[in-house]
C-alpha cells in the first residue's frame, strides 16, 4: 500500500509499505478521509520520530475483522481514535483522561496518511465509532479536533450568554468560535494576524474580530461593552497570545490554553492579579471517547456546521503540497488527504 512518510515539513514522501496483518482481535480500515492536524506540523515534536506515518483524524470503512471482533463487521463506516483511554486508572476515575498514560501511548498502524490502517485490540475495545449516514467521510475528519474542543470548553465550564475571546483563528479557534455560537455564548470576538483567518472567524460564529498585532486587551474593551471577556481561549502558540489573553479577561473569568508554545518558553503569570481577581488558568489537551461521541452527535445534527471549513480536498499523492500549506498556514483551514483518491 502507498504511505505518505513524513520527513520534515518540507520532505513528506510517498512510500510503499506493506498491508498491516491483523490479530483475532483486530480490525483493517480502508482510510477514505484523514485530515492533516496543526500538531502534524509541529516540527520539535515530529522530528525527533520521524521519519514516520502521521495523520490521526481518519474515517473509513472496515475491510477485514479478526475472528475475535464480535461488535463490528465488514462494510462499516467509521471513525477511529487513535488514542484511548484505559479507563481504570486514577486519572479516568477521577475524569481526566487524556492525562492517562495509556492515552498517550497507544496508537494505529502505521498512521492516517496510508490507505489502510492496522485498529489494535484496546482501540478496537473504545476506539471505534460508527459514522452516522449523516456524517460524511470527509466532515468526519473533524470529529476528533472537535472533540478537544468540547473537552476544553467544558473544563472552562463555558455557559450561555457568556464572553468569548479566541486568539488564533485557525482550525481549532475557528471550532472554538462555531461550538461558542451552538452553545449560547454571548458576544464572541476573535484575534489572528491573518485577514484570510479574520474573515474565517465571522463566517462561522464571531461578532468582532481583531487584527492581533493591535491592542487586543483595549479592542476587546471596545467591543465587548467596556467588559474584558467571561473566556479567553488561547489557540495559537504564540506567546504574546497567552499575554493577551491575560490581560483580557474579565475578573472571575478563565483563560484556556488551548494550544501548546515551544518547548522552553515560560509565561510570566500576575500572581497577585490572578490572586485578587478570582482568575482561572486552564490547560486542555485532547478529548476522550465521551468527547467523541458528542462530537459525532453534533455533526450529525447539524449542530456545528463545518463542510466550509474543509479549503482543501487533496489526493495522498499531494501530501507533501498538504503539509506545506498546513505549515504555512496561509490561505487553508482545514486540509485533508483522500489515500484512495486519484
């Protein structure tokens, strides 16, 4: 089978690999959509692996069952999550799961960006979703960036009628803006240098938006009624964001650092501030099977809306012309790499 073999950023190549064999209890998944993730691009975290398979926002169908797979069969449309939870860890039981080890350790064969992928036994336990007939293979990609979305907009404890600011309005700030808007928030307001992302952020769900090399902490004032923001949600991994949001938010209010800085940056906090005005400071990384299953039922409702947000169709062949536009995150939102698609 081909694989797209990533390199670096600017070096992804495609490769033949053998068809995964499968175990009693696994599954094969014939790969028809799988996105390419702003974590895909991160070299200081890529690098040091490659060169390997990435891609872990994948949909498809199953080809072939282990004799042990009783809940699946041949035919299927599905979602699969590459990493899961073990479920039975201090970490679960006390909810938070995507601070289990097993989560982040566990994985497919080879990855997303290959026409077939090997499901191990664990993924196949609580990793598999059917896809609803109203969720297309291509808006299924999207299940698991909206997953983390819904994790951390629940940890933030965001309610109806309540402030949002985003900062950064790429794919994951633009899930943000849109679960925001299905969930109620009040005036959404969101920040990036790009006015091609600018204007992303008002067609799916922002009030205002701020060119973010502006005063972000007044401008928000502005637009917001002369209040800071209930929710500052940081997406982008740029420090100066985290600083913005900082100093955006309203007394009681959260910030949410959504997105990671490189390794070795450290953020300056206000304690005093932070102390006197009640604020929250919130990390959020990844989703867990709960957050999936959400996921799936929003899409299929029709509840977050995100065929527009998919800019770019692209055959595995194009790989390489995918990640470059990932990484220079230019004029693309969303991405993603069809293994069987000429």
């Amino acid at each position: 089978m081909r694989v797209a073999m990533y390199y670096n950023n600017r070096d992804v190549r495609i490769e033949e690999m053998p068809v995964p064999g499968i175990a009693p209890g696994e599954i094969l998944v014939k790969v028809l959509s799988s996105g390419i993730c702003g974590s895909d691009v991160m070299e200081w975290y890529r690098l040091k692996k490659a060169p390997l398979v990435l891609g872990h926002e994948i949909t498809g169908e199953i080809v072939k069952t282990g004799e042990k797979v009783h809940n699946y069969h041949t035919g299927q449309r599905v979602f699969v999550s590459h990493h899961v939870p073990c479920n039975t860890c201090r970490h679960c039981l006390n909810g938070n799961h995507t601070a289990c080890e097993t989560l982040h350790t566990t994985n497919f064969d080879p990855g997303g960006f290959a026409e077939y992928v090997r499901v191990p036994e664990l993924n196949v336990d609580r990793g598999v979703f059917l896809l609803p007939e109203e969720v297309s293979f291509d808006q299924g990609t999207l299940i698991e960036p909206l997953a983390c979305v819904i994790r951390g907009q629940g940890i933030a404890r965001l309610r109806p009628g309540q402030s949002v600011l985003v900062l950064g309005s790429g794919m994951s700030g633009l899930l943000h803006i849109a679960l925001a808007r299905s969930l109620g928030a009040g005036r959404i307001i969101a920040t990036d240098i790009s006015e091609y992302r600018l204007s992303a952020a008002k067609k799916f769900g922002a009030d205002a938006v701020i060119y973010a090399r502006e005063n972000v902490p007044k401008a928000v004032l502005e637009l917001n009624g002369g209040r800071p923001a209930d929710l500052a949600v940081v997406c982008t991994g740029v420090l100066s964001a985290f600083e913005q949001a900082l100093e955006s938010v309203d007394r009681g209010g959260t910030v949410l650092f959504f997105a990671p800085t490189d390794p070795g940056v450290n953020l300056s906090v206000p304690i005093n501030a932070l102390w006197r005005n009640g604020t929250t400071l919130l990390p959020s990384y990844g989703g867990s099977p709960a957050d999936i299953a959400v996921a799936i039922e929003l899409l299929a409702a029709g509840r977050v809306i995100v065929d527009e947000m998919i800019t770019h169709r692209l055959s595995l062949d194009q790989a390489a012309i995918g990640f470059r536009m990932v990484a220079e995150a230019s004029e693309s939102i969303k991405v993603i790499l069809k293994p069987h698609q000429e």
